[in-house]
C-alpha cells in the first residue's frame, strides 16, 4: 500500500535541498542517489513513492528518475538501481529483479499494480 507519493517533481541543483526536505526524502542512499544524478545532469524529473505491504511487513520506497529512464528502490536497509519502464511502471533492477513503483515484486502472468496515472 502506498503511503506517500510526489510525481515528476522537477529537481534542479538549485532547489534540491528544498525538494528532498519537502517530499520526506531521509534515507541517505536515496539521497546519494538523487544528489549524484542531479549533480551530473544539472536536474532530474523524479517520482518518489513511499509503501508499507502490510503491519509489520516490508517497507520501502521508489525512486524514479523518468528523463533518464532509471529508479531505485529501497527495501529496509537494502538499495538497489536499474532500469525504468515508464509505460508499465516497472523497475527492471541491474540483477534481473523486478518491481513495480508500489514496491511490490513483478510475478510472470501478473496483471500489474494499478498505475497512479490512469485511475
């Protein structure tokens, strides 16, 4: 379930620190991620979801990076990239593992996570 979200949020290096304060964005390898890429591009268009499963199960979140086509997710203490498919919101990770931006892993034959967009 998601808790919290902010989509395509313009980040530039001029108003990062902001943005990262006003979308909760505190776990220091999503920060790391986001500053390096901003920093390198001079801005980036990120989504940024935050979900729990359920009481006392995994939490995490999303970070999609959409101009440049990657994303990371963070599962507990765990952070890992790979590569953003923005029409089925999926994050194909550098392993092989894939994810959809709810956090929630892609099975085969699965019929998907309902898209924020398209409700």
């Amino acid at each position: 379930m998601l808790v919290d979200y902010q989509e395509k949020i313009r980040v530039t290096k001029d108003n990062l620190d902001l943005l990262l304060k006003e979308m909760n964005i505190t776990g220091p390898d999503q920060i790391e991620i986001i500053k390096k890429i901003v920093i390198e591009k001079g801005e980036a268009v990120i989504s940024y979801y935050n979900f729990i499963h359920s009481p006392g199960e995994r939490k995490g979140n999303v970070t999609v990076f959409h101009d440049i086509g990657r994303a990371a997710i963070c599962l507990g203490a765990d952070t890992k990239v790979g590569d953003w498919d923005e029409a089925f919101e999926v994050i194909t990770l550098d392993d092989g593992e894939k994810y959809y931006f709810d956090g929630k892993p892609v099975y085969q034959d699965d019929d998907g996570a309902c898209s924020l967009g398209n409700i």
